[in-house]
C-alpha cells in the first residue's frame, strides 16, 4: 500500500474522529457559543484540518474521482458509533444504505 493510500486512510480515521468529538462537544448546555468552545468542539475542529492536510497528501497521486467517494467509509463507522455510543436507532433501511455504501467504496478503490 502506498503512503497516498495510508494518507487517505488516515485523513477518513481522522475526520471521523472530529466527527464525533463535534458530537461530544454539541451536548450539553448552553447555545452555540458554549458548544463552540467547548474542549470537544475545539479539538473535533483540529482534527478536521488535519484531516483536510492528509487529504492533500492523498489526491498527489489518488484520482479524486477515486479518494473522495472512498471517504464515504466513514460513514459505515458514523452509523455504528451512532447506534453504540450515541443510542440512536439502527433498523433496516439504515442497514441497507450501510451495505450500499460499503459496496460503492470497495468498487471504486478497486476500479
């Protein structure tokens, strides 16, 4: 695997975790001031750039056409974590759309 694909791979593992960090940062009291500043939110917003950096490193040698659907493979994790950590309902339709995703992303990192 080359290191475009580990930078990739990094970049999706990065933002997910900002996006659920954004998530942790957006309970709570308070308006959208408080939950701006709060150390979740902060650090979330951190790993988004970060992520964005790793991105870049990724599209020096991935075709966009390529790397941008891949990172929808985070959004298999999104549901999980949803469901497991954040109690939010997983039924059928969501399960399928999840199987959809996932065989979009391995057609395409394949093609």
């Amino acid at each position: 695997m080359s290191a475009h694909w580990v930078a990739l791979a990094a970049a999706i593992a990065t933002s997910l975790a900002g996006q659920i960090l954004l998530k942790y940062g957006a309970t709570g009291d308070g308006g959208f001031f408080a939950q701006l500043f709060r150390p979740h939110t902060v650090v979330g917003l951190g790993l988004y750039g970060g992520a964005a950096l790793l991105y870049i490193v990724a599209l020096r040698r991935i075709p966009m056409s390529v790397a941008l659907p891949c990172t929808a493979a985070s959004y298999v994790v999104a549901v999980m974590i949803g469901h497991f950590a954040f109690g939010e309902a997983l039924g059928a339709q969501k399960i399928a759309a999840v199987a959809l995703i996932s065989l979009g992303v391995v057609m395409l990192a394949s093609a």
